[in-house]
C-alpha cells in the first residue's frame, strides 16, 4: 500500500516538528539535542516570517517526514535546510521539497547550497542544474604553539553587523545582513578585519559558522582568530575548504587540525568569486 504525502507551506504548529526532524537527522557533536532543536526552530520561524515561499514540509499520513527552507537576500537565493526523517528517506521527499523550495529562486541571479557528504544529497542538487565544488573538512584540537600575533583582528557584535554587507557583495555577490545579526543574536560570535577587509564567525563549539575577506592575509587572520577561541578541552570545525581556499588548507595544517573529505558546495547562477570564503552552511 502506498503511503499518502503531502508537501505544504510550513505552518506555525508545524515549527517543533520540524525542528525535532532536523535534530533526528543530523545530530551536531558537542551540541546538546535540546538546544539544536531551540536552535533550528528559532531559524524556522525567522524564515517563515521574512521567506515564507521558501519553507515547506513535508507530511506521510499526516506526520511530519521533513521540511525545506530557502533564503533570498540581496539576489542571491540559499537552501538553508533541507532534512528528511531517517525512517522515511528513500522516497523522493528530498526531491518533492527542493522542487517545491526552488519556485522562491524565481528572479534571482545566483544560489548557493552547502551541501553535506550524503551521496543522496550531491546526486539531488547536481541534477537540479547546481555545478559542484568539491570540499575539504578539517578538524580536531587546535595546536596553540601554533598560534600567531592577532593584532589585525577585533571583536564585533550587532552594531557591527551592517560592515559585513559591503565584504559579502563583493565575496558572495549578495549581502545576508539579517541572517548575520541572527547567528550573532543567538550566542555566535562575530569578527572584523580591521579596515573593512573581512569578518568572520565562530561558534562557541568551536565552528567556524562562516568567514569572507577581501584578501588572504585578512582571511588567514580571522580564521586563526576563531581557531584562537575553541575551547581548551574542544575541538574545532572548519567546512567548505575548495579548490579555491589554499589560505585555508595551510592554516588548517599549521593549526594540527585533521582532513577528510567533506560535502560540497554547490552554486547556480550569477554568484561572486567566492574566494577568500568559508560558506556557512545555513546561510552560505
């Protein structure tokens, strides 16, 4: 007997469903399952209220199986989240929701998703027109012998948010003011190049959640200043490291940190050079 799907626009009874796929489908190591899913039902009611287009779920005999939330700001187009219960994936749900997430691409120049290393997610988004970049992950404690003078880099908070726009324009090809101002409002910590030549933003896990500079030497000095503040007895994460992001791979190295390969990141359209870059994964 086949089973009866649904795929609707997300509504605000269905927000701790959601989340609660999310937290089932992908645990975050070093994060507790109670405060990802506080985490990720916060995004989802954000993104219903500024994206509401870009935000379905998906439904088998009336119970949530999986959502999918996509961001446009400034012309550029985001999957923010696309997750599917483990108990029911196999059944093109992926599919029927990022269908359903792209019509909100309509009239942007370019999109970007940070895709995970899941086989069924790059066959997804490759044959939905995307063109890959293959990645690299690192991880692991930082080496502190290793660390260098920080001087180029300060600490921001939310006044500071708006400096990022101007960097991410010329990075990105589009600003994501407001969804910066969201990770810093919710614990994540924010960084500035000093004389406007990037930020970056580090968790306080020990991930670096996003970076982009104008140069390499002002990306070098952020990403040594978020591995600067992972925890003592932590470890630190960094994803996204392409082709195009040697100044990374050397930190990473100098830092002691680990390589694997990680999930790509995928892009359509008109996007910037994406170079000094670390993309972030809910908001790349």
């Amino acid at each position: 007997m086949e089973t009866a799907t649904e795929v609707t626009r997300l509504a605000p009874e269905d927000l701790d469903g959601a989340a609660r796929v999310a937290v089932d489908a992908m645990p975050m190591p070093g994060e507790l399952p109670e405060r990802r899913f506080e985490r990720v039902r916060r995004r989802l009611a954000a993104g219903c209220a500024t994206d509401p287009e870009g935000v379905w779920v998906a439904r088998e005999e009336g119970r949530i199986a999986g959502f999918a939330m996509a961001l446009t700001s400034d012309g550029l187009w985001v999957l923010a989240q696309l997750f599917v219960d483990p108990a029911t994936q196999g059944r093109g749900l992926g599919r029927a929701l990022l269908t359903r997430a792209l019509r909100s691409a309509a009239g942007a120049r370019g999109a970007l998703i940070t895709a995970s290393a899941d086989p069924r997610a790059i066959r997804l988004y490759g044959g939905a027109g995307f063109a890959p970049r293959p990645a690299l992950s690192a991880h692991g404690p930082v080496d502190r012998r290793a660390l260098p003078a920080l001087e180029l880099v300060r600490d921001g908070d939310v006044d500071d948010v708006e400096r990022t726009a101007a960097i991410d324009r010329a990075v990105r090809g589009g600003a994501r003011t407001r969804h910066i101002a969201q990770l810093v409002a919710t614990g994540d910590r924010l960084y500035l190049a000093r004389g406007g030549r990037g930020y970056a933003v580090g968790t306080p896990q020990g991930r670096v959640a996003t970076l982009a500079a104008v140069d390499e030497e002002a990306a070098r000095a952020l990403l040594w200043r978020v591995l600067a503040d992972v925890p003592a007895d932590g470890n630190a994460t960094v994803h996204g490291l392409t082709a195009t992001q040697a100044w990374a791979f050397d930190v990473a190295l100098c830092a002691g940190l680990a390589l694997a390969p990680g999930g790509p990141l995928f892009t359509r359209g008109r996007v910037g050079p994406l170079t000094p870059f670390l993309p972030s994964g809910a908001y790349s």
